[in-house]
C-alpha cells in the first residue's frame, strides 16, 4: 500500500473528493461541488506535505473517516479541522496498537489496527 | 239578538293599517272615522272639521282603556292621521281626520306592501330565469374578448359560481367588476399560475449531483 508522502497529488485528490462525498453523504449535509473539489484539494495537498501522516495509507485515512464520523466526540463538520481531529486520533490508536504488541508483547492478531511499522520513527 | 249581526256590533279594522299602526290604534281611528261619518251626517261638524268624542264613548265602542286610547292618540296623532284639539266649557277633546293624509298612508302603504311582494316574486322568478340568462350573458361577453378558450372556460367557471342562495354568482358580488380587465389580470396571472412546481431532489440526490459537478471541476 502507497504511503500517503509518495502519492500523486491529483489520484490522491480525486480518491478524496470521493471519501469526501461519501463522508458528506454520511453525515447528512449538502456539501456543493465547489467546496468539495476546494476541500479535497486542501485536504490531499495537507496529507502529502503534513510530517505527521506521512508513513499513513489511503486505507487507514478512509478508516479514520468511517470512526469518526460514526464514534467521534465531537459534532462532525465537512471541514479540514475535522478531518484532522478523525485522522490524528486513529493515527493514536494505530500508536497504540503498536505498543501494545511490541512493548507489552500481546498477539498481534488480537489487536486490531496494528501495523508491522511504526508511523513515526 | 239579531242586533248582534248588524255592522255596528263588530269592530271593523284594516289589516294593512294595523301592520303599520298596531291594532289598538287602528281600531281607534276606525272608531273616530265612523263618528265622523256620524256626525256629517248629523250636521254637527264644526267649520274646520273637528267633532267630539269621550274616553267613556270610545272605551264603550272599542273597549280600549283610557291609557290606551291616549297611546293610539299620540300614534294617530305622529302619523298625522289625526288632529285634536280642546274646545269648550268644560273642555271636550275634539277630534278631526286629515282624510288626505288616510288616503295618502293607505295608498302608500299598498303601494309599498304590493310591490314589495311583487319585487318578492320578480325577484325569485326574475333571477330563477335570469341567472342563467345572465350567466349565458357573462359567457358571451367573456368569449367575445378573443382571449383563450381555455382561459375563457377557466375564468367563467371561477366567476359563474353562485352563492349559498343560489341567486347571484361570485362576479356580482364583486364591488366592481370590468371582465375586460379582470381578464387582462387573469392572463398575466395564468403564467405565474402554471409554473411548474420544484420537483422536490432528495438529500442524496441533490449530493450526488454536486459530486458529479465537483468531478467535472477537478
């Protein structure tokens, strides 16, 4: 799986102008095209240049979306503040995760959202 | 006995009179008008027209009370059906009719009773006839506009309706009504009328459309 740093800007747009939709959909607003395509861009160009979700896939962004907007604390608003809030926390449990196979040595099988590498070295 | 089926042994009143006057008041001038026939008779009415009667002779005659003959006076008297005067030592009401003023209220008051049920009956026959003589009016003049025939049938339909009564129809209770113009009115207003309503899009509809646009945008 392409990590979010080595994507192309334009696939990665298009792939969330789609999640994007679908979230909006889910949701319940009416986003309009505008905002979406605005948003989408934003949003891919944050998620190549941004550091911190750099070693993050498509996949786990796509999970980090369905979590929040169906589990998040907060009200969910089609904003790039939100998404960042859905993401930064799956991106903790993912951190999580990790320490908890390799650190308190539990079956990685039985704890979900773990990945092999460390998203930050 | 036979005395009880002469004239003079029943009271004698005009029904149109006491509709107008009361009963009480009608039996009085009654009273006074054949005391006054009486009295020509006799000769013994005065120059100017007055003759006498007393409360005792008119409560014998028409059993009314002197309480009531002084209301029915003063109704006769409003009337000008009536005039009294006091004459004499000791003073004697003395009456006089103002025959032209009888003659003048119960012309008039058949005059008016009379047209009223003929008005009455016009009325009801003229407009059982004429309301669909009238209706046949409304329509010609209507089609005569060269407007639409649909128009035209939309707007007669709307117009020719009748009221509870069933007598006038929704046109003529208007304050005023010019066909042309209200017309005119009724054509401008057919464009704002037929405008197709918004066909409702659901929410998730209306969203895939705007992703289907932000597609093209990208």
């Amino acid at each position: 799986m392409i990590k979010l740093k080595n994507e192309n800007l334009q696939e990665l747009t298009e792939k969330i102008l789609d999640l994007l939709t679908l979230t909006s959909i889910e949701i319940g607003h009416r986003t309009d095209a505008k905002t979406l395509v605005s948003l989408s861009k934003i949003f891919a160009n944050d998620l190549i240049q941004e550091r911190r979700f750099g070693n993050l896939n498509f996949l786990q962004v796509k999970e980090a979306f369905r979590i929040g907007v169906r589990f998040g604390k907060d009200e969910p608003f089609m904003n790039i503040r939100t998404f960042y809030k859905w993401i930064y926390s799956h991106k903790k449990s993912i951190d999580s995760a990790y320490y908890e196979v390799h650190t308190l040595g539990k079956n990685p099988a039985e704890v979900p959202f773990y990945q092999s590498q460390k998203l930050l070295k | 006995m036979i005395h009880l089926l002469s004239s003079s042994a029943f009271i004698i009143c005009n029904k149109s009179l006491a509709k107008k006057l009361g009963l009480k008041s009608t039996i009085l001038l009654s009273d006074l008008i054949s005391k006054h026939e009486y009295f020509l008779n006799n000769n013994l009415i005065d120059g100017e027209g007055y003759f006498f009667n007393t409360q005792a002779n008119i409560e014998e005659d028409t059993t009314l009370t002197p309480y009531q003959q002084r209301n029915a006076i003063r109704t006769l008297k409003n009337e000008g059906l009536i005039e009294t005067k006091k004459i004499g030592i000791p003073a004697k009401l003395h009456y006089k009719i103002n025959e032209s003023q009888v003659i003048k209220f119960l012309d008039n008051k058949k005059k008016r009773k009379s047209t009223y049920i003929n008005k009455n009956k016009t009325i009801i026959s003229n407009n059982n006839k004429s309301i669909l003589t009238r209706k046949e009016k409304f329509e010609q003049i209507v089609f005569s506009l060269n407007f639409g025939t649909q128009l035209c049938k939309d707007f007669i339909l709307y117009w020719t309706e009748e009221n509870k009564s069933g007598k006038k129809m929704k046109f003529e209770l208007e304050k005023t009504f010019d066909i042309k113009r209200r017309l005119l009115r009724w054509e401008k207003n057919e464009a704002k009328w037929a405008k197709p309503k918004k066909t409702s899009f659901s929410k998730l509809d209306s969203q895939l459309s705007e992703y289907a646009k932000a597609k093209k945008l990208l």
